[in-house]
C-alpha cells in the first residue's frame, strides 16, 4: 500500500490514525465498541456482524481541507460463516478539539 502512494504525514501519526480507525471499522463490521463513537454511529442497528475481524494493512494520507484518509485491508468471517480476506475500507477524518474525528 504505501507504494502506491508517497507518505505525507509523520509515520506516528499514520500509525495512530490506522489504530483508530481499525478500531472504529472493527465497530463498524463486529458492533462491538460502537458506543465509543456515537456521533459517528447515530444508525445504532447493525445488520450483519462479521466474526473473527482483523485488519491487514492501513495507510494514512491527507486529503484536501485538513483531512486525513485512511485506507484499511481486512478480512473476517461474514455472517454466513464465509471467510472474507482482502477487503478494503476507506475512513475519512478531521481534526476537531485537537483530535482527529471521523466523518461519514
């Protein structure tokens, strides 16, 4: 992944900002720990939960009007017991309070 774009932030902070955001994706797809982010999760039914979720890779980048993306790969048991590797997902972030956010 990071050959397929230049890093532009220090590698501590895209190490923190991956952190965060696997923690939030792991959210997203398990329902576990949504509480944490309630303005982020305001629709608090979850559709299918994943099982056994891990994240295999992460990137961070900035992006036009002081945000960062992040790139996620993971993979996870979905709900029909199927073994999903490879996967891809993409959160967006903003620094609010001295923090980064992220935005849906």
């Amino acid at each position: 992944m990071d050959s397929s774009s230049p890093a532009d932030l220090p590698r501590a902070q895209e190490k923190r900002l991956v952190a965060l955001a696997s923690r939030i994706w792991k959210a997203e797809v398990t329902g576990d720990g949504r509480h944490e982010w309630p303005a982020y999760f305001t629709d608090r039914q979850l559709r299918a939960a994943y099982r056994d979720v891990r994240i295999q890779a992460g990137i961070a980048r900035t992006v036009p009007n002081h945000r960062v993306s992040v790139h996620l790969v993971w993979a996870g048991t979905d709900p029909t017991g199927q073994n999903e590797d490879g996967r891809t997902a993409h959160m967006l972030f903003t620094r609010h309070n001295n923090a980064w956010q992220p935005l849906r």
